[in-house]
C-alpha cells in the first residue's frame, strides 16, 4: 500500500481545452424551433418548451410572470389537482419559470412514459384556462409574499437598484400590491394566446433522447399545434437609466445595511465581457475574492460580499452587494471603493492572476456534471445570439488576459462617482 504525504499538496494540472456536446436541430412547419441533447445512460430526458416573453406593457406589468406561472391551474379537459396528479403517476416532474426576456415549461419524464406525459404539456400550452378562483388565490398569494419580502432590506435594495439602472422595463419592474390586485382574467386569456404560440416556441431537449422519443416530441407539437392570427411581440422598450445616483431607505432600527451598487454596462455580446469577468472575478466573484478578503475577513463587516455582471438582451450591468453591520456602512463603501481604486492604479500580482484563471476554468468545467448542464450552457449563447466560439474564447480569454489589460478595463469602467450607490437601513 502506498504511503500518501498529507503535507504535500496534489500536483496542479492545467485546463487545456473543454468540450461541449452540440446538439442536432429541427424546425417544424408551424415554426416551432428543437434542439437535441442525446447522452446518458438513463431512460430519462428534460424537455424544455421556451417561449420569448412579450413586449413589456408598464400599465400591466405582472402579465407575463402570472399568465407563465398559472399555466398549471387549469386547462379546459383537467384542474389543477388532475395534471398534478397525471404528472406524478408517471413517475414525472413538471415545473414553470419565468425570466426577464423568456418563460419555460419543463418536463422531466421517463422515456416510456412520454405518451402520456407530452399530452398533458400539450394541453397546457393550447387549452389552459386560467380559473377565475385560482386566479384569486394567486393574487393574494402574491401580495402576502411581496409584503414579506419587503421586510427584507436586501430585496428592496435590489428592487430600488433594478428600477435605476433599468427604468421602466420588465428588468426595472417593483411590482406593487395593486399590479397583482389589477391583473384581469381576460387579460391573461388574451397574453396567453399571443405568447404561446409554436412560433414563439424553442424547445430544448437533453437526456436520452433516441429516434422514436424525439419522434414522438415532433409529431406531437407539430401538425396539431397552431400558430394563431396575431404573431407574438417580443419586442421590448429601450433601457433609460434613472438621473439621481443614490438612493437611500433609512430605517432607524435596522441592525444591517443592504448596499448594492454599479453601473449599467455591456452584455456577453461585447468584445469586453469577458476579460470584464475576469476582473470581476478579482474584484468579488468568488470567495478568495478582494471584496471577501477586505471587508469580511479583514474587517469582519458583513458575512459575504460579492459582485457580479448579469448580461441581458438590451444591456447589462456590473454591480456590488452586500449587507453590512449598521454602524460600518459608511466604512464598508469607503473600502469598496478602495478597491476599485486599487485595481485601477496597480497591476494584479501574477500569482492572484493564476489563482483566478483556474478558478474560473475549473467552476466551467466543473459545471459540466451532465447532459442537462450542457443544454444550459447552450441556451446562454443561443438566446443571445452567439455561437460555441463562444466559450473557446472565454477559455483564451481566461488564460491570456494580462494584468495591464485588466488594469485598463478597471479604468474604462470603474468611475466610483458614476455608480448608482442605494443603500437600505442606516447610513
């Protein structure tokens, strides 16, 4: 039996390259658009039905989200406690999401039971209903969850961050008490029969994905599923950030300080975006980071901080969060800023730089854990725009991102005076 010295640390081996599984596509008649994953072992896939979220109406703004999420309540063959029921026989999960700029109806099933898991889905997306008292339900549920939440100094932080930097659009939404009172049945009827269409459909498909499952799939949302008269508007209003730059909640006996700060900035799409990760990567994104080292580890003002860019359709930003101990606040955004500074006036030290790039090149590959996770990293690119070069990029990038070009980018983008600061609590 060989000895192991427990003293030594195991040998560090390079990322060299990182494959992703491509998927086969199809476009049916009706316009509906599939893309297919077929790996793994198990007789099992994920069928994601994806459709572009319709153009933003602030006079209306919980349309989207509420039409997407009582797609389960009703059809007009079965209730909510029926497809409920259907679905947990086989053995099968369903579950919808929505996003900013997409909705997603997804179903995990067994391959043998396709046949009778596909229909109920199909009866979603032409038949539902939308159950004038499970309409009820949902909006007193929703209100009693917003009052909840808005106890909560870091989601009105973000909500006052988003609204910002993002104004009057979908991203910039604070749904209100009276948004959810508001919402009217036909109102959903009439969304959900724009939205839902096999036009404005992209299915996505990962698991174990053989000719006759992907056959019967086809020929299910195909011939059967209609595109109506009225094509689906996923159009969206420009971004106006917000004049004003900080906004303050005081609340005199909170004991922690929400902060969230940043700027409205580039998307993946930009030619900056990834060696902005990287920096950010240096700055807050994981938890060797600056931000960690400083303000929790040295400082002990918060339990976490980090940063983040989150890429959208019509933008991005970059920003800043954290929670901090009430009576640190102002000395905790002087030290972010601090370190702003310091990336903008000295070079990152090559050992820090290194530590970063295998982090981040080993979270990718690590990511990577099955078939599911490489559908998703193909909806990153595609719902952008992008192609699988992508991601070679992101790895040269990764790997060949200098201190000077990352010194240089700190300096394009990180004017502290130009952030939107919004703290909640006591400042």
């Amino acid at each position: 039996m060989t000895n192991i010295d427990r003293t030594l640390a195991p040998d560090f081996k390079a990322i060299d390259n990182i494959t992703l599984l491509r998927p086969q596509s199809q476009q049916l008649d009706n316009g509906c658009k599939i893309f297919c994953f077929n790996s793994g072992g198990q007789e099992l896939v994920r069928i994601e039905w994806i459709f572009g979220n319709l153009r933003f109406n602030p006079a209306k703004p919980m349309l989207n989200m509420a039409t997407n999420t009582m797609l389960t309540e009703g059809t007009s063959t079965l209730n909510a406690a029926q497809i409920a029921d259907k679905i947990d026989f086989y053995g099968a999960f369903l579950q919808v999401e929505y996003g900013y700029e997409n909705s997603t109806v997804t179903l995990y099933s067994l391959n043998k039971h396709l046949h009778h898991t596909l229909p109920v889905i199909f009866d979603l997306l032409t038949n539902s209903t939308f159950p004038e008292k499970e309409l009820e339900t949902f909006k007193r549920n929703q209100q009693q969850k917003l009052q909840v939440s808005l106890q909560k100094n870091d989601f009105i932080a973000r909500r006052d961050f988003n609204k910002a930097v993002y104004g009057d659009t979908i991203y910039g939404l604070g749904a209100t008490p009276d948004n959810y009172k508001s919402l009217q049945r036909d109102d959903l009827v009439a969304h959900y029969k724009e939205m839902y269409q096999p036009a404005n459909c992209t299915i996505i498909i990962a698991g174990k994905v053989e000719a006759d499952a992907l056959s019967l799939i086809s020929d299910t949302f195909d011939k059967n599923w209609l595109n109506g008269p009225v094509a689906a508007n996923t159009t969206q209003p420009e971004l106006t950030p917000a004049t004003d730059l900080f906004y303050f909640t005081e609340k005199p006996e909170a004991l922690q300080s929400a902060i969230r700060m940043g700027i409205p900035t580039i998307n993946r799409n930009h030619a900056d975006f990834q060696p902005m990760q990287v920096l950010n990567t240096v700055l807050g994104g994981y938890f060797g980071s600056r931000l960690m080292a400083n303000i929790r580890e040295d400082k002990g003002y918060t339990y976490g901080i980090g940063s983040g860019l989150s890429s959208l359709k019509q933008g991005g930003a970059f920003f800043i969060a954290t929670e901090v101990g009430a009576d640190v606040c102002k000395s905790a955004v002087e030290e972010i800023e601090k370190e702003l500074n310091l990336l903008k006036t000295e070079l990152i030290p090559d050992e820090e730089l290194d530590l970063v790039r295998n982090y981040m090149l080993g979270s990718l590959l690590g990511s990577l854990e099955n078939v599911f996770s490489h559908a998703d990293k193909f909806k990153s690119i595609y719902f952008a725009g992008l192609d699988y070069d992508y991601y070679d990029r992101y790895a040269a990038t990764v790997k060949n991102t200098t201190s000077q070009q990352l010194l240089d980018l700190a300096n394009k983008y990180f004017d502290f005076d130009s952030f939107y600061k919004v703290i909640v609590g006591k400042y």
